[in-house]
C-alpha cells in the first residue's frame, strides 16, 4: 500500500533500509538509526527533522533517508 499511495515509512527497523537498498523505491524510507528512546524524545527528534525530511519526501533521486 505505501508503494502505491506513495507514502514515505518511517521506522527504526533495518529490515526497511535493506529493503530499500534492494528494491529501490517508492515507497520511500526514512530510518531512525538512533536506539531505542521514550515517546517524548521520539517526537522531539522528528519534530527536529520535519525540514529535512520534507525536502526528502520532495526529492526523486534518493528513497532512504537514515537520520542518527
């Protein structure tokens, strides 16, 4: 669903970035490579990359974004 909607995954799972690599995209992947934290911290470090992950979303040469 999220190849056909065009849905960008956001996840802290490997398993997308290895999927990404492979298959290539859509769907678009931004990977939170940073261990495990609290909700709190959770939505302060997105919040902290909603710029960067729109110009991500926007952009048709790259499908895996990883943010540490």
């Amino acid at each position: 669903m999220a190849k056909q909607e065009g849905f960008i995954i956001l996840t802290q799972d490997d398993d997308f970035t290895e999927m990404s690599l492979l298959n290539g995209f859509p769907p678009k992947v931004v990977h939170l490579a940073m261990g495990n934290h609290s909700t709190r911290d959770w939505l302060r470090i997105i919040l902290a990359n909603v710029h960067l992950c729109k110009l991500f979303g926007k952009n048709n040469e790259f499908g895996l974004l990883v943010i540490k």
